[in-house]
RNA sequence: GGACAGGUGGGUGAGCUGGCUGAAACCACAUCCCUGCUAAGGAUGCGUACUGGCAACGGUACCGAGGGUUCGAAUCCCUCCCUGUCCGCCA
C-alpha cells in the first residue's frame, strides 16, 4: 500500500513517480482528500468518545455521593446519539480510503526506465551464448521424444485446456529440477519451506493479488479461499501481522509449490506447448529484509536464478522492466528471460522483485528498529519456473534424432 | 460433521458477580546497580495503531472478528472464525 503520509506531504513527487506506472491522478488526488478529511473527522469523534468517557466515570462519584444522577445520564445519551453519526461518517471515509489506496500500485524506483511495454524494457547482459546447431531446431512440442514426454490431449481430458501431463524422463526431469533448484537455493543461503496452496483473502490482501486480480485466481466455491498463483503469496504472508526482531532479518526463504493461475488476459497466447498452463511448478525466493539491506538481497537473489540457469547450461539475458511493464507491488524488477532456440527468441523464466515497504504495509509485516516499528522491505523472485526450464532443456539440448540429453548436474537427481 | 472446553500483551496466565483494568503476577527482553569470572540478587522500563505536542506528556481505539445491551463492557447477549479434547470420517 502506499505511504498516506507520503501522500498527504508531498503529494507532487508521489504523483510524479507514480506517472510512470500510468496512474490515474484523480484518484490519487482524491485520495489524499479523503485522508485529510479523514483526519478532522477523527478529531471530532475522539473529541466526542473523550466527553463519553470523562462524564462516564463520574456516575460512580455521584452515586457515592448521594447526587441525582438524571441530568448526567441524559447529557450523555445526547452525546451518544452524535457520536454515533460521526462514527458512521469516519467509518464511510475509512472504507472509501480503503478501497482507492488498495487499488493503487506500488511506487517505481528513481532508476526503473520510462516505457508503455516489455519492448521498452532494458536488456542488461546476456549470459552464455547460444549453442550453434548443425540442424534446425525444432520447438518442444515438435520433437520426436515429446510424444513420450508430454500428453497434452490427456491433461485436457482430466482438467481443460492448459493442463498437460509429463511423463515418463519428464516426469522423473521435472522432479530432478525441483530439488536441484531447492539445493542449490538452499547453498545460498535461503531457507526450505513447505507451505499451504490455499490461502485466504487476508493473504492475498497482503501481496497485493487482492483485490485487483481477482479474476487472475482459481477460487474455491464454498470457502473463501483461493489457489495459490504463486509462493510468493503464502510465504510472504508468513510474517504477516508479525513485528521482527532486527537479528532475525534477512529472513531468506525459497519454497517449491504448484502455481494456479486462470491466465484471463491471455486468451490466444502461448496455446501451444508447455509455455503457459494453468497449472505449474515454480521453486520461488523470498526475503524479507530492513530497507538497507534489500538492494544486496535483491542482487543476491537475481544472482541465485542466473547462476543456476548458468549452471543447468542456459543461455539467458536479464532485463529491467520498465515502469508500464512493472507489475502492481514492484518497485523494481528484473526478469530472466532464457533463450528458446526452436522459437528462436529469448522468453520470460524468472521474474525477481523488489516490493520495497509496499507489501509490508499492507501485511503489517514490521521490524523493530530501537524503539520504532518500521516496515520492512519484501522481495521475490522465481529460481525457476519449473515448466518453462523443462522446456528450455528441450529445446537447448536436443539432438538431432530428436532426443534430449539431460544436463550433467542434473544426471544424479535422476539415477 | 457431532459433543464439550476455550480464545486476554513476546510467552505462561489472572480478571469475566459491568466503572478503581490497556489490563495483576511470573517468564522473556532492555538499561542501570551490585558481585574480581560464572551463577545469583536489586532498580527501572517494556503491547499495537492512529493522533496532539520540540519534548515532558496527553487523547482515541483495540482483551479472536463483527454486531447488540448500557451513561459505562475484556467482563452481559447474538453471529461468525479459530484452537483444544472426545466421537465419527479419512491420507
């Protein structure tokens, strides 16, 4: 959420940066409007709730005293019925305030460039360079192994479109790639944990799905609860309504799930192949740092991912997004995107985010800093998307009688 | 799912015949004192949010959540959520 006090001092310079998010200003302005009225109306409640309570205390010293307690009582019902018209306005106004400011997404870094679209992102480096192939080679959906790696025609029949189903060396890959991912996240200091992929509304408040995207979210019918689109949610939401000690902090966390995602937006796109399912693996990083901490923790993180696609052989570039392409809750991201030789194209694989205070404020996630609770920074990224990695092994290690060769760090995950 | 018992500050836990309780006590924690180390002892402080004030220090709200009764509720009433135990069911 963004910071009201900001806001309501110096509303141009948060304007100004939010510009570049393509932020309605209106709301902005009216939101700054609704908290300063907010405020006065909180006055004059506390005001009233104060003569409430004052004239409340004396009933026992007039009845100790013999005195006619009528005229008090009558007094104070008066006030009671003004009070609770003011409470009724404030409780409109908080609402109200409420609903706008959590609709509003988070403030870019000074750094994050300008752009309406991934085309005006910034290609920071590339890493390793694409393998030269004495053949054409094909996309993973068209290899002669795929037949017996992937059923996508059955994993339509158990669910719908978007669903498929590994099987046999893929099965087994897709399973070496977790806990390949897992140990090497683990090397570098990011603690295992194991978490629920249903969560509640409270939860995706807090990161900020909610209630922006709802329409993103597989729900459950009779509960109010949701499939998770990402551990970043659940694990985030850990230290939810939690105030952390300093030591504690960096906590770094790394998570295997199952990710849902309705991909309403994206009718059309990426229908074939394994790019885009409603249902995938992801092995996630999170952190939850002080404010100092979160631009090395943030580079540590991006490192993670890119060491390991290095590691696993990938040839893959990063890219700072820019502003219009910057997700709700990110202040600054930097995507990995690894290359596909059969689409002959670089495509998205991890996509790692600094919230900075954005998510802390919403989760009430705090640390104690000498005698202050301040927010902390939360930050994530995927290291990796397990599906898209299984793909880009696919299709960077084909050979040319269409079989695959497993990648040598992974050759012990899968004896 | 059924029956009963509960949900209080970082933890344990009193209060729950309504006002003196934002909350005893203990533990943990912080600072200080004392003790040559260690252990022990003593003093003080120590919930959260918003808000007024340079500060000292005040105001309001919060005792699972939301309503209600009352001049006044942690304390009474209603609804919901959660936890524990037993039964049922189940991996």
């Amino acid at each position: 959420m963004l910071d009201l006090k900001a806001l309501q001092n110096d509303f141009e310079s948060v304007a100004a940066k939010l510009r570049k998010k393509k932020v309605d200003e209106t709301q902005l302005a009216k939101l700054k409007e609704i908290s300063l009225k907010l405020k006065e109306q909180r006055k004059i409640l506390e005001e009233l709730q104060a003569e409430q309570n004052a004239k409340s205390k004396l009933f026992p010293v007039y009845q100790k005293e013999g005195k006619d307690i009528a005229e008090l009582k009558k007094e104070l019902a008066e006030n009671k019925q003004k009070i609770a018209v003011e409470q009724d306005i404030v409780r409109d106004l908080e609402e109200e305030m409420y609903e706008i400011a959590l609709n509003i997404p988070n403030i870019p870094d000074d750094d994050v460039p300008e752009g309406e679209d991934e085309e005006d992102n910034v290609e920071l480096k590339k890493v390793l360079d694409p393998r030269k192939f004495d053949f054409t080679p094909k996309e993973h959906w068209d290899l002669k192994i795929t037949p017996d790696w992937i059923d996508f025609e059955r994993g339509v029949k158990l669910a719908k479109s978007r669903f498929s189903v590994l099987k046999n060396d893929a099965a087994r890959l897709e399973r070496a790639l977790i806990n390949y991912m897992l140990d090497f996240n683990r090397s570098r200091g990011f603690e295992e944990v194991s978490v629920p992929y249903l969560v509640n509304r409270d939860s995706l408040l807090g990161t900020g799905q909610l209630p922006k995207f709802e329409d993103d979210l597989f729900k459950i019918e009779e509960e109010p609860l949701y499939l998770i689109p990402t551990a970043e949610v659940p694990v985030t939401n850990l230290f939810r309504d939690e105030i952390l000690q300093k030591e504690e902090l960096p906590a770094k966390l790394t998570s295997y799930t199952a990710c849902f995602r309705k991909e309403a937006g994206s009718a059309g796109r990426d229908t074939r192949g394994m790019i885009r399912q409603h249902q995938f693996d992801k092995v996630e990083l999170v952190a939850v740092t002080t404010p100092e901490q979160s631009d090395q923790v943030f580079d540590e993180m991006v490192a993670c991912a890119s060491d390991l696609l290095t590691s696993l052989g990938l040839p893959h570039r990063l890219v700072l997004l820019c502003g219009g392409d910057l997700g709700f809750s990110a202040a600054r991201t930097i995507d990995l995107e690894v290359w596909l030789p059969g689409q002959n194209r670089y495509r998205e694989i991890s996509s790692i985010s600094n919230t900075r205070a954005f998510q802390a404020r919403r989760a009430k996630i705090r640390y104690k800093e000498g005698k202050k609770n301040l927010p902390v920074h939360t930050l994530n990224g995927s290291s990796l998307a397990v599906g898209r990695t299984l793909i880009a092994i696919m299709e960077n290690y084909q050979n040319a009688d269409g079989s695959v060769t497993i990648p040598a760090v992974l050759q012990h995950y899968m004896t």
